[in-house]
C-alpha cells in the first residue's frame, strides 16, 4: 500500500500521520506533504515532535509541497480537512476526504494550540490509522 497524507503545511497533521503510518505498517509506502509553501523546507512542528517522542516515535518529516510529489505513485491520498479536499479536487487529484476516520470527520489543525491538543489530533490519526489495514483499493 502506498499512501500519501496531506493538509496545509505538512508541519503538524499530516507529519504526525506520516510517522504514525510508517511506525504501524513499515513495509508500506508512507508520504506526507502541504498545500502551500508557508514551512517549506521546515522540520515539523515542535508539539508534533514531543508528541511522537512521548509515543516513542523517533521519525521526523520536514515539511515538503505537493508539487514536489508524484500523486500518480500513491495507491490512496488522504486529506487532513474538507478545504484540503476541495482544493486537491480544484486541480484535478482525486482523493479520499478523511475517510480512513472512523467517525468520518475532519482533523482540526492544532497549529497554534497547545500541546494537550497535538495529544488528542495524535490519538484521533493514530485510531483512524489502525483502520486502514482494512483498506481495500
């Protein structure tokens, strides 16, 4: 399986996906990246750092934009939000919106919160996560 995670500035959601994704399924292919430029270039976020640190997740993901990936390698991409969603479909990707959460709604951005947030958006990705095993392409 190889999947591709995006939000805005693949600096606090979709970096947390990625590092939870590659950490369950390590033979999958596992990709992140942004809508915009805005932390191009930019390790993640520190609260997503601590987060992953404090589950024992020592992956790292610097922040990248879409056009810098191939979306034709990915088997499934993922969206953080709806407004995610919308603007890949505006140029033509198609993609799943959050689907893979089980309670089908959206991952607020924590960007800007506390870190008490960055737990609760760590623990909605990492359940919804668990449920791509039962993916089906």
């Amino acid at each position: 399986m190889k999947i591709l995670f995006v939000c805005l500035g693949n600096y606090c959601r979709s970096p947390i996906a990625h590092a939870i994704a590659k950490h369950i399924f390590p033979n999958w292919t596992i990709d992140s990246c942004a809508l915009s430029h805005c932390h191009e270039g930019e390790q993640m976020h520190i609260n997503s750092r601590k987060i992953l640190k404090k589950h024992e997740m020592f992956y790292d993901v610097i922040s990248k934009h879409i056009s810098k990936v191939n979306i034709k390698n990915f088997d499934l991409v993922l969206c953080m939000d709806f407004s995610n969603y919308v603007k890949l479909n505006g140029l033509g990707i198609k993609c799943e919106y959050v689907t893979f959460l089980k309670d089908n709604s959206e991952v607020e951005d924590p960007y800007g919160e506390n870190v008490e947030f960055y737990e609760q958006t760590y623990k909605k990705i990492y359940n919804s996560i668990l449920e791509l095993k039962n993916y089906k392409n």
